[in-house]
C-alpha cells in the first residue's frame, strides 16, 4: 500500500488519472487491497488534502490541495509566483504567489516544485504555496552539431553567442553520429571544466542538408511541428460546411489574390461602384474570409492545438502551420471553383476613401479565380493572359479603383511610411539557395494591403459598437528615449525631428520624406523602424500608432494566426450566428492568451529572421575574402554591424580588427572613435568591407572594413593591417581614452556648427 504522501504525489503529477481505479492501477493494487486503498483516500479526504468529485478526486475549478507548480521567475518586488503545471478550469488560470520559508532551498525560474496550497483573496494572487520539496526543474535544451570522443563527446550549439560545449556521456549520445545534427537536454551537474552535461534526446539528420536550415530554428526555437493524433484524427473527420445558416455568396465574383507560391488562400475581394445617389463616386467593397470558426470550435482538440502554436510559422522551404491541413490547405482555403464557408464585410466607401459603413454576414462563397500578385499587375499594365482577360472589367478595374480612393485615405491619415526593401530567399530544386532578391512592391500588394486593413478596421468597429470582447492589435507610441535616439540621429544627419509636441506619424514622414534620395535615407529609415515599440495583443484598446488608427483588430486570416479565430468568434457571438462563438472562459482567460499569442509571434518572428541568416550565409560562404559594398547598421561596445549592399546580409566586424588603438564606445551617439587617429566610426557610414567568414550553422557572418567612407580604414600609430594583440609598432600604455573623450566632444562641436551653418544656407 503507497503511503499518503505517494498518494499525493501522484494525484499532483497525474490531475487526469485520479479515479480511485487510476490510482489503483498506478500502484499495482488488486483485490481486497482497493478496500485499505479506499480508506486511506477517505482519510485524505477528511484531512482536507483531498475534495472527491463525482468519481475522482479533483475539482477543475479549483487546485487541489497539493500540487506541482513551476516557479516564475521573480517580479520587481522580488516576489516569487509559480503556475500550476494542469489547470482544467472554466475560469482564468490561477495565480499562485511561493511563500519561502527561512529554511527553504532558494528557488529559480522553471522550478517544479511539489506545493501545499491555501486559498487566499488577495489582489494579485488566489493561492499561497508553501513548499514541500522541490521535483526539479525544466531541463534546459540545445541544438547543436555531435563531436565523437573517446568517451562519449561534445555537443558544439549553433547558436551564434554560445561559448561554451556540452558534454555527453558515453550512455547518453542516442546513437548519434558524428558532425550529426542534434537535440539535447541538460543532464545533471556540470562535468569536467565545467561544461554542462547533455542527454540527446533527438537526432536531426546532417546539418548540410539544405533543409536543415529551417529544422534548426524550428527544434531552437521549440517551434511544434507535429501534430498530435486526435488533431489529425479530428480534422480528418470534417466535412465541408453546407449553406444552412448562411448568405449564399457563391455569384459573386470574390477572387483570391495571392504571390505565386502561397500554400493557402484564406481571403478574397470584390469592388463594384456605389448605385447609390447619395454617394456619386463611391465604391462597395466586399472582404470574405475563410470561415475557420465553423471547424475550429472552443475548447475542441485543434483549437488546444492552434492556441498552443499562436500563428503559423514560414520559412523559405516549409510552412508550420497552425492548423492541420485538412483545415489549412483544403476546408479553410478559398479554392478556385470550390464552395467554401466564410465570413464576409461588405464595405461603403466615398469618392474620398473614407469609409460610410459596414455590414458583416456568414456566407457560403464560390471564388471564379485564384490570382496571383504578377497576373493582376500585368493585366492592370496592359498585358493580361488568358486568366485574367475576361476579369479585367468586371473585377479587377473596380478593385484598383476603389484602391485609389483608399489610396487618397491613406495619404491624408499619414501611417508610418518607411522604405524598407524585404529580402526574399529563393532557393533551387535541391533546396540550396539560388538567389537572394529584394521583393517587388506591385500596386496589386498596396490593394490588397489597404482592403484588409480597412477590413481590419471595420471588425475591430463592429465589436466595439456591440460591446463584445476581443483582441485588439495594440502598437504603442515611441517611448521618449528612443525618440530622443531618433533626433540625435537626425540631427547627425543635418535633418530635423519636431520636439516639444504629440508625436505624430506625420511628423516621422516628413523626416523620412526630407530624408529620401540621400545617402542618409536607408540610416534614416532604420533608426526611424528601431525607434517603434512591437505590436502586441491585448483585450483593451491603446490604438495602432503605426497605421494612425483607433480601431484596429486582426480578421484577415484566421488561418495563420489565433487573434483573428478570436476575432471571428467575437462577431459570430455579436451577430448571434451559432454556438460556436466566443466561450465564457475564452473572454475571461483574454488577457492570458493575448500574452501567448504575442510571445508565439515573437518566437516566429525570431525563427524566421535566424532561418535567413543561417540561408544568406549559406549563400555566401562560397566567396570568403570577396570584397562588398555596405553600411553601417549597428554600433556595440563589441564591434559593427554591417548591411551589405547584395543581399541584405548582416555581417559582424569585431572592435579587435578595426585596428590597432582603443575604441571609445558612445552609447548615446552610436559611434565608437579612435583614440590615435580619432576615426569616429557611426551609424550609416558606407563602407567597403571583406568577408572573412560564413558559417551556414549559426547564420554568423564576419567581415573586415577596408574603407571607410570611401577612404582607407585608419589603422592606428604604426600600424599597417589589423591587430589582435600589442604587436610591433603598437604604442605601449594604457588606451588613450582622455584623448578619445576631447575628440569625440570636439567633433560633436562641428557638428553642431555644421548644422547651424547648413540651416542658414537653407
């Protein structure tokens, strides 16, 4: 018979196998022995250890006396929160705040921690845990190339910062081979030279596959990218949706226009004149968007599943999705020719562009056409094919000139208007890179932006005026510092940002606008973007700074990213359209998913940009000691980053090869300057440099300045090439920082008489 304390601990570890035939069953117990084990529940019972329910002994709406936690990491007060491990609630997750005794281990973030519980009615907390004894923590996890040994071997991560190996033990390298690529978790205590001990517990396959490039950021990132069996198993078992319940849409000519490698199609238009009278030379505009609500219901299996992932994830070679696809790829993409549930707005604008009025319906829809970007751009220019000749008229002239009038509206609310080229990673048909292109920005890109966002708009408008919860697109306004990095930038520039005012995006456009056509505009559109704070979801409304607009919400693809099911939950709720709207605990738990949602975006995002790092050095690690066009991007106490002028690529020239001299690093004015030759080395400055390495795994990029705005790199006092130590010819003595200090104020000195000077001639 298990002790009490086995009891607990199993009822903690296991919240879903806790009938009393489970608790047998874990514990071997047969026969006349479930009548002592019956006792001994009735006794934890009693002792008030236990709350029985029906047939087990848990209560979902409430953490169970004793439980397993995992420790937060500690708040600005130093106070230590912890999450428990199963919540089954209907309402929001608890908040359970560690009391430590004096004699309690000392407790770190991802802590699990066996607790006993007491209920509290405090502001902040609903729990108070005390510990019983710590279970361990979440074993830390790397990604990282196998180095055989005599015993065992290594593990070398590829992560770009990573300065230290990972030991593997003999009995723990899974079979992996050598130069294998490989996932491990922290075995135990530090071994030898203080290396960390790993287990590998998933072997990736040969890191110069090409595919492997996405893999390592997708294992790094822990990106999921299995789906579970009962989600297949449920979306496997979906039918088409008919149209009961819905407008029948299917005749009207709603077209999907999409770049020509999309994997779904989860949003189509429309645009037809205005007949009415009142509004001469205005448009209606119609939005639909695939209906995944309909498959994707509260609390099911998937939805578990989409929540869990947050958006959808693209790399150059693969998609991860959110939803299975049997949703994404067929039930929820609007296919040519197919029916398809969605729901649509239909959309009043003026000559002017300025929106009159909504209406949101549940639609069934049968798209004429799936488009691409090209097609549509080159049937506008006067050279259609033989898809989009007959839709020239009836289609695609009223949706460019809609897109005019919105066009018109855009120009006059002023949203933020950088230039910031998007690069594109082409890869061949084996998986390696074929090119590195720069986007194109077609007038069939700017349509389609601007209708979705006015559709946007309209949904955030609609839930407002009907009071129904939702998740707001939230970008806040500059903080005050970076601004005061952005002016000091400008004014570097010989530019102006306005000061002592309400910011506005149009202030920031007349900067850029001043700036465009210089050598300072690309500097000038990257500090301006570094300036911006990250959008982000959240049940109240701060607005959307960027786009200068009050009212913004995601709707437009329900397919790829949680906010808009939640969106579309919210209107099917609004308009009383079934029961597969907004649950009661999904409004309650709002504020938790929007901060999920925001994290799994970052997680993508982060993903993303490492995937076309490791691709573009990839690219260029064929042509080490090639020369390169470039500028300066970034500024550390480390070194300088560089964009080079080809494909985009960020390279990393270390402070220990710029030259033989201390560097001064000003962190307020970006620069690092030479205390022998005070070369002051700053944000947007042309170089040409020389790439000295490329590595595929980690995406890291070295180069070496060889000019410096078309002049020489100055190399220091009797230097003639880089140094990485004293070297021969270096001067003795400490770095010369004083004079560094006089140079650097002497030259702030200039600049301010060179703008003073280039403002009167102005």
């Amino acid at each position: 018979m298990p002790t009490k304390s086995d009891i607990l601990d199993w009822i903690a570890e296991n919240p879903t196998l806790t009938s009393k035939r489970d608790i047998a069953k874990a514990f071997g117990i047969k026969g006349a022995a479930r009548i002592d084990l019956k006792r001994v529940l009735k006794e934890l019972e009693h002792e008030g250890h236990l709350e029985k329910r029906k047939k087990t002994y848990r209560d979902p709406d409430r953490l169970p006396p004793v439980t397993v936690l995992q420790v937060k990491a500690p708040d600005d007060n130093g106070d230590i929160f912890a999450q428990p491990l199963e919540w089954h609630g209907e309402g929001v997750e608890p908040t359970v705040l560690v009391v430590p005794r004096a004699t309690d281990p000392a407790l770190g973030e991802g802590d699990r921690i066996l607790a006993k519980l007491q209920v509290v009615h405090e502001a902040d907390h609903n729990y108070e845990a005390r510990l019983i004894r710590r279970i361990g923590a979440s074993p830390r996890k790397v990604v990282g190339i196998f180095r055989k040994g005599t015993e065992g071997g290594r593990i070398v991560p590829i992560d770009k910062g990573a300065d230290k190996e990972w030991m593997v033990s003999p009995d723990a390298t899974g079979g992996a081979r050598e130069g294998e690529l490989v996932e491990a978790e922290q075995a135990g205590p530090r071994g030898r030279m203080g290396l960390p001990r790993a287990r590998i517990v998933l072997r990736l396959g040969d890191p110069s596959e090409p595919k492997a490039v996405s893999l390592i950021a997708i294992h790094q990132h822990g990106i999921p990218d299995d789906f579970p069996p009962d989600v297949l198993e449920e979306a496997d078992a979906m039918k088409p949706a008919g149209l009961s319940g819905r407008t029948d849409l299917r005749d009207m000519p709603l077209v999907t226009i999409d770049p020509s490698d999309a994997r779904d199609h989860d949003d189509a238009v429309f645009a037809e004149p205005d007949d009415d009278p009142k509004n001469e030379g205005g448009h209606v505009l119609w939005v639909a968007i695939a209906d995944v609500a309909h498959y994707v219901t509260p609390g099911s299996a998937i939805d578990r599943e989409a929540r869990k992932r947050g958006n959808s994830s693209y790399f150059p070679d693969r998609v991860v999705p959110m939803l299975p696809d049997r949703l994404s790829g067929d039930l929820c993409s609007l296919h040519e020719g197919v029916p398809r549930a969605c729901l649509a707005v239909r959309m009043v604008i003026d000559a002017e562009g300025n929106k009159l009025g909504q209406k949101f319906y549940r639609g069934l829809m049968r798209s004429p056409a799936s488009l691409t970007y090209a097609e549509v751009q080159a049937a506008m220019d006067g050279t259609p094919n033989d898809r989009t000749e007959d839709l020239l008229d009836p289609v695609i002239r009223p949706l460019y000139d809609a897109y005019a009038a919105l066009k018109a509206a855009r120009e006059r609310r002023q949203p933020l208007d950088l230039d910031l080229p998007e690069r594109k990673v082409v890869l061949g048909e084996d998986g390696k890179v074929q090119s590195i292109n720069f986007a194109d920005r077609l007038d069939a890109h700017r349509l389609i932006e601007e209708f979705m966002i006015l559709a946007n708009v309209a949904a955030a408008e609609t839930l407002v005026a009907r009071k129904t919860p939702l998740l707001f697109r939230v970008h806040e306004e500059p903080p005050d510092d970076k601004l005061d990095s952005l002016r000091e930038t400008a004014d570097a520039a010989g530019l102006t940002l306005a000061k002592g005012q309400v910011l506005k995006t149009a202030h920031l456009n007349k900067l850029l606008h001043d700036a465009a056509g210089s050598d300072e505009a690309e500097l000038i559109n990257m500090a301006t973007l570094r300036s911006m704070t990250q959008a982000y979801y959240a049940p109240a409304n701060f607005g959307h700074f960027g786009l200068a607009l009050q009212n913004y919400a995601h709707f437009t693809s329900p397919i790829r990213r949680y906010s808009d099911l939640i969106v579309h939950r919210a209107l099917i709720t609004a308009h009383g359209w079934g029961k597969d709207g907004l649950s009661q605990h999904e409004i309650e738990t709002l504020e938790t998913t929007a901060q999920h949602i925001s994290d799994t975006e970052r997680r993508s995002m982060m993903a993303e940009r490492d995937t076309t790092d490791r691709y573009l050095a990839a690219y260029l690690s064929d042509r080490v000691g090639a020369e390169f066009t470039g500028r300066i991007s970034g500024i550390a106490r480390f070194g300088v980053f560089v964009k080079l002028d080809e494909t985009g690529a960020d390279g990393l020239v270390p402070i220990s090869t710029l030259g033989n001299e201390f560097f001064h690093f000003d962190r307020d004015a970006g620069t690092l300057m030479g205390a022998d030759t005070g070369t002051v080395v700053g944000l947007g400055q042309r170089v040409r440099v020389k790439l000295v390495d490329a590595s595929p795994i980690t995406g890291g990029i070295g180069l070496e300045i060889l000019e410096l705005e078309d002049a020489e790199m100055p190399r220091g006092r009797g230097s003639t090439r880089p140094g990485r130590g004293r070297g021969k010819g270096r001067p003795k003595g400490p770095p010369r920082r004083k004079e560094a200090k006089a140079r650097k104020k002497d030259a702030k000195t200039k600049r301010k008489v060179s703008r003073k000077r280039s403002t009167a001639r102005r």
